[in-house]
C-alpha cells in the first residue's frame, strides 16, 4: 500500500490547481482529486484578499479529501477483516473436521 500526494501547480504558473491524493495496493488503486481555484498569474495582483480566500479553499478541500480517504480506508479495513474472517470460520472448521475424521458430529447430528 503506497500513498502519494501532490497539489499540482502549487506555485509555478497558478493555473487551475488540484489537489490530488492516490491509494496504490496490489489489487487496487483510488485516487482522490479536488480542484482549487486560481490565483491570477501577474504577481502583483495576487493581493492578501484573494492568497486568504486561496487558502481558505486549500483548506477546506483538505479537510474534506481527508473525511474522504478515511472512510475508503475504514471500507477496505472493513473489508479485509470480512474477508479474514471468512477464512479464518473455514480453516476453524475443516481443523474441527480433521480431528473428527471417522467419528460422529454430535452438533451435526440431530
């Protein structure tokens, strides 16, 4: 399981902006993107007002791809201890049958 995360175009030419983050496991690969807004390319009109509101969203969009990775990451643990569980039930019971090889199941028997 691998992640990466990169917010593209954070400082060089301030065009459209993302925000992206990528899950990478053997089996699957998720990836968690949300755009931010521009800021004006020309310097000089990059004012307090509009680096406030850019970073407002910043922000804002953090918190909600981090809300968002962690319930993916709460569905595949989910998953994983499902499917866990699901072969741990089978090895219990074929033990349970190896040991009983030639006798009868008294819970199996009615």
């Amino acid at each position: 399981m691998a992640w990466d995360s990169v917010m593209h175009d954070c400082c060089g030419t301030m065009s459209a902006n993302s925000l992206t983050a990528t899950y990478s496991a053997p089996k699957s690969t998720q990836v968690f993107s949300s755009s931010l807004p521009a800021l004006p390319s020309d310097p000089s009109r990059q004012d307090v007002q509009g680096k406030t509101a850019y970073l407002s969203a910043l922000r804002s969009q953090a918190t909600e791809m981090q809300n968002d990775v962690n319930t993916f990451l709460t569905q595949k643990m989910e998953e994983d201890k499902a499917a866990e569980s699901g072969s741990a039930k089978k090895k219990a019971q074929e033990e349970k049958e190896e040991e009983m090889y030639g006798e009868e199941d008294p819970e199996n028997d009615g």
